[in-house]
C-alpha cells in the first residue's frame, strides 16, 4: 500500500532533494513557492519589480542553504517564507540613509543657544523692553505688532484708524528712538 505525501512533506522533500543539488527538484520547488514568496517580499517591499528580482535572490540562497532545513524544526512554507522575508527586510535596511545610524544624532548640534549666549539674549531682550517702555504706549505697540507679530502698515494703520503714511511715521520715528536708548 502506497503512502500519499502531504503538499508539507513534498515541499520539504523538495528542499532536501536541492540540498543534494537536484535541478528537478529546484524547478518543481520554485514553481510550488514562487507565488506564496512574491507576495511576502511585495508585501515588505512595496514595489513590484524590486520584489521579483527578490524573489529571484531568495531562491539562490535556498538552493546555496537548502542543507541548512531540518525537517521537523519548522514548516518548509514557514522556512522558504522566513527566508523571503529576511532577505526582503535586508533590503529595506540597506536602503535607509547612514545619518539614520544612531552615532550620527550624537553629532547634531544643539539648535538651543548657549548657556552664554541665552543669558545674552534675555540681557537684550530687557533692554528692548525698557527702551519699548519709552516710546508713547501706541508707538510701541504699533512696532511690536510690525516687528514682533507681523502685521503689515497698512494692517497697523487700519487698527489705529491713522492714515497710510502717517504709520510710516510713527514707525520711522520710534526705530530711530528706539535705536538712540539701545545705543546709550
């Protein structure tokens, strides 16, 4: 009475057979499998033809480790599957940039200023507003919201019901006010 193999026992057959480098058995695998290891590496690597030349990779290092399956550890599906998907994972991590390497972020400078130059800053920025603090309350506000906020003339002129040219004015003059406090 003849024994029937299952589709498992012939795909592990099939590995075992390439293992002792047989051609046949090779062909027969990849025709089995093929379509089973295309949709794993399509389905890591998002790109059709990248996949296929995967696939194409995978089945050269199973027949170059077809000696390294053992029957009863895993599923040959579960190894042939294990194998597209590492190789398909290796890919993806050769394509990310080196400056994804976690080294390169020890290197990226600080964008907060200094101890010394944030001290500075605040020195400076006091001094703005004290000289802010000098200028008629409208003035200043007025060069607060084109400076600091970035209104535009003719948005400041609007809200202080104050012609065009005469924020112009204003504006000129309490730079010049402005800059003669910083300066002293």
């Amino acid at each position: 009475m003849a024994t029937q193999n299952t589709p498992t026992q012939d795909i592990a057959d099939l590995i075992a057979r390439c293992a002792l480098r047989d051609r046949d058995a090779f062909r027969t695998l990849y025709e089995r499998t093929s379509a089973k290891l295309f949709g794993v590496t399509l389905r890591i690597l998002k790109d059709r033809s990248e996949a296929e030349e995967a696939v194409q990779e995978v089945y050269v290092k199973v027949w170059q480790r077809a000696d390294r399956y053992v029957a009863g550890n895993t599923s040959p599906i579960s190894w042939l599957v294990a194998v597209a998907r590492n190789h398909s994972l290796d890919i993806l991590r050769a394509r990310r940039p080196p400056s994804a390497d976690i080294d390169v972020a020890l290197e990226v400078p600080d964008a907060a200023p200094s101890p010394e130059r944030a001290a500075q800053n605040n020195e400076e920025r006091g001094q703005i507003e004290k000289c802010l603090g000098t200028l008629e309350s409208d003035r200043a506000d007025a060069v607060r919201g084109a400076y600091l906020d970035g209104y535009s003339y003719e948005e400041l002129a609007s809200r202080y019901a104050v012609p065009l040219n005469t924020m112009r004015t204003w504006l000129r003059r309490s730079l010049i006010k402005l800059k003669e406090c910083l300066t002293a």
